[in-house]
C-alpha cells in the first residue's frame, strides 16, 4: 500500500510537471471563476466540493466534466446534500473549459 502510494505520488509529480504551458491558464482560470466555491487550489470549501481525490473527475470522461461546467448542476441533478448551492453553469469558452479540467485532472490524481 505504501509502495502503491509512493508510487501514486511520483506519477503525480511528473504530470504536474510535463503539463503543457497552457495548464497555467486553468489555473488562472480556477482561481478566479471556481475557487470561490471550490477552494483555493481545488481544495474545497463550506460550499463545493474538492477537486482533489475527486472520484467523478478521475472516472468522468472530459466531455462529461464539461457538461457540468457548461450546464451547471441543479435540482434534481444535484448529488451532495451536504451542501446547500448548486453549480451554477459557467460561462467559459471550449479551450477555458479544456484548460480547467486539465487542471482538475492533475488535481483529483
Ligand atoms: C457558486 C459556487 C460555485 C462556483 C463559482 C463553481 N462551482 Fe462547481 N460546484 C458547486 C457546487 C455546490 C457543486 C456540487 C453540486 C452537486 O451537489 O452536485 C459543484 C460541482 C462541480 C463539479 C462536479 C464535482 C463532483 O464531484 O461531482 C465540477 C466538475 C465543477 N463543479 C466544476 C466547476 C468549475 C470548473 C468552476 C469554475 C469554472 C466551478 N465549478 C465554479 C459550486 C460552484
């Protein structure tokens, strides 16, 4: 297990280095139109969920994350009780939209 993790870990840090420049941009992007709700760095907050060890960005397709960037996810969409908001829908273009997955990929490894 601990090897596993090491393991984990070390590939992490590679893909955190060899991303492409523009990984920077969702960066940027995330710090000003997602970490509101979503924490500095992806970590989470009162009102969203974290991105980091997120089971539905590891297990969701890119087109699917982007469905819920672009559409939001509301009313009966919704998936976590315990908060009280929903995702707005946001208004990006496809390669913000591209950029701040990529970003929330390299977090929820
Ligand atoms: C006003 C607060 C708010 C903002 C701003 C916001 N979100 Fe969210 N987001 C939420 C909430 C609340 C949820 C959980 C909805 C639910 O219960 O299913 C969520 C869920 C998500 C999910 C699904 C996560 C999961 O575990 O299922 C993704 C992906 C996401 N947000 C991406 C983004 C991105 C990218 C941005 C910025 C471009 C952003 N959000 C901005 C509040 C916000």
């Amino acid at each position: 297990m601990k090897r596993f993790l090491g393991l984990g870990l070390a590939f992490a840090a590679v893909l955190a280095f060899s991303a492409p420049a523009f990984a920077a941009d969702g960066a940027t992007i995330f710090k000003s139109k997602c970490s509101a709700c979503h924490g500095q760095d992806g970590a989470g907050s009162a009102m969203a969920p974290a991105f980091k060890g997120n089971a539905f960005i590891q297990n969701s397709s890119e087109t699917d994350i982007a469905q819920v960037i672009k559409n939001g996810r509301t009313g009966a969409e919704k998936k976590y009780k315990q908060f009280a908001i929903a995702m707005p829908k946001q208004t990006l273009n496809d390669d913000e939209i591209k950029a701040v997955i990529t970003q929330l990929k390299t977090w929820a490894k």
